[in-house]
C-alpha cells in the first residue's frame, strides 16, 4: 500500500543502475521502508526508536 502523505526518497546507498533501490519515508514515530520496484507493494513500519537503534548497528557503533 502506497502512503501518499508520505515523502518518500531513495537511500544513498542504493545502487545507481536502480536494480537495488530501497526507499524510506520519514514520519514523526515511524520509519518507512519499501523496495522502489514495487512501490505498491508491501513495505515495512518501523518505530522511529528502533530505526534510529539499527542504524547506529548498523555503522559499527
């Protein structure tokens, strides 16, 4: 389900041919993630909390 009152942008670290794109869209509690080839597709809702722990993994620190 595409959340239109969402911005959505791609990561930095996708690929530049877009064969590996993974976009996110920000909200005040929740963290978004959806693969941009099937922007109709499922996506994932994550808490704010733990997106910001998992990324803080996940750059070694």
């Amino acid at each position: 389900m595409t959340l239109p009152e969402q911005r959505w942008f791609k990561s930095s670290h996708s690929g530049s041919e877009g064969t590996a794109c993974v976009e996110v869209a920000l909200t005040p509690r929740t963290v978004h993630i959806r693969d941009s080839k099937r922007r109709d597709g499922p996506h994932l809702s994550i808490p704010a909390p733990a997106w910001a722990g998992f990324l803080l993994y996940a750059a070694g620190g």
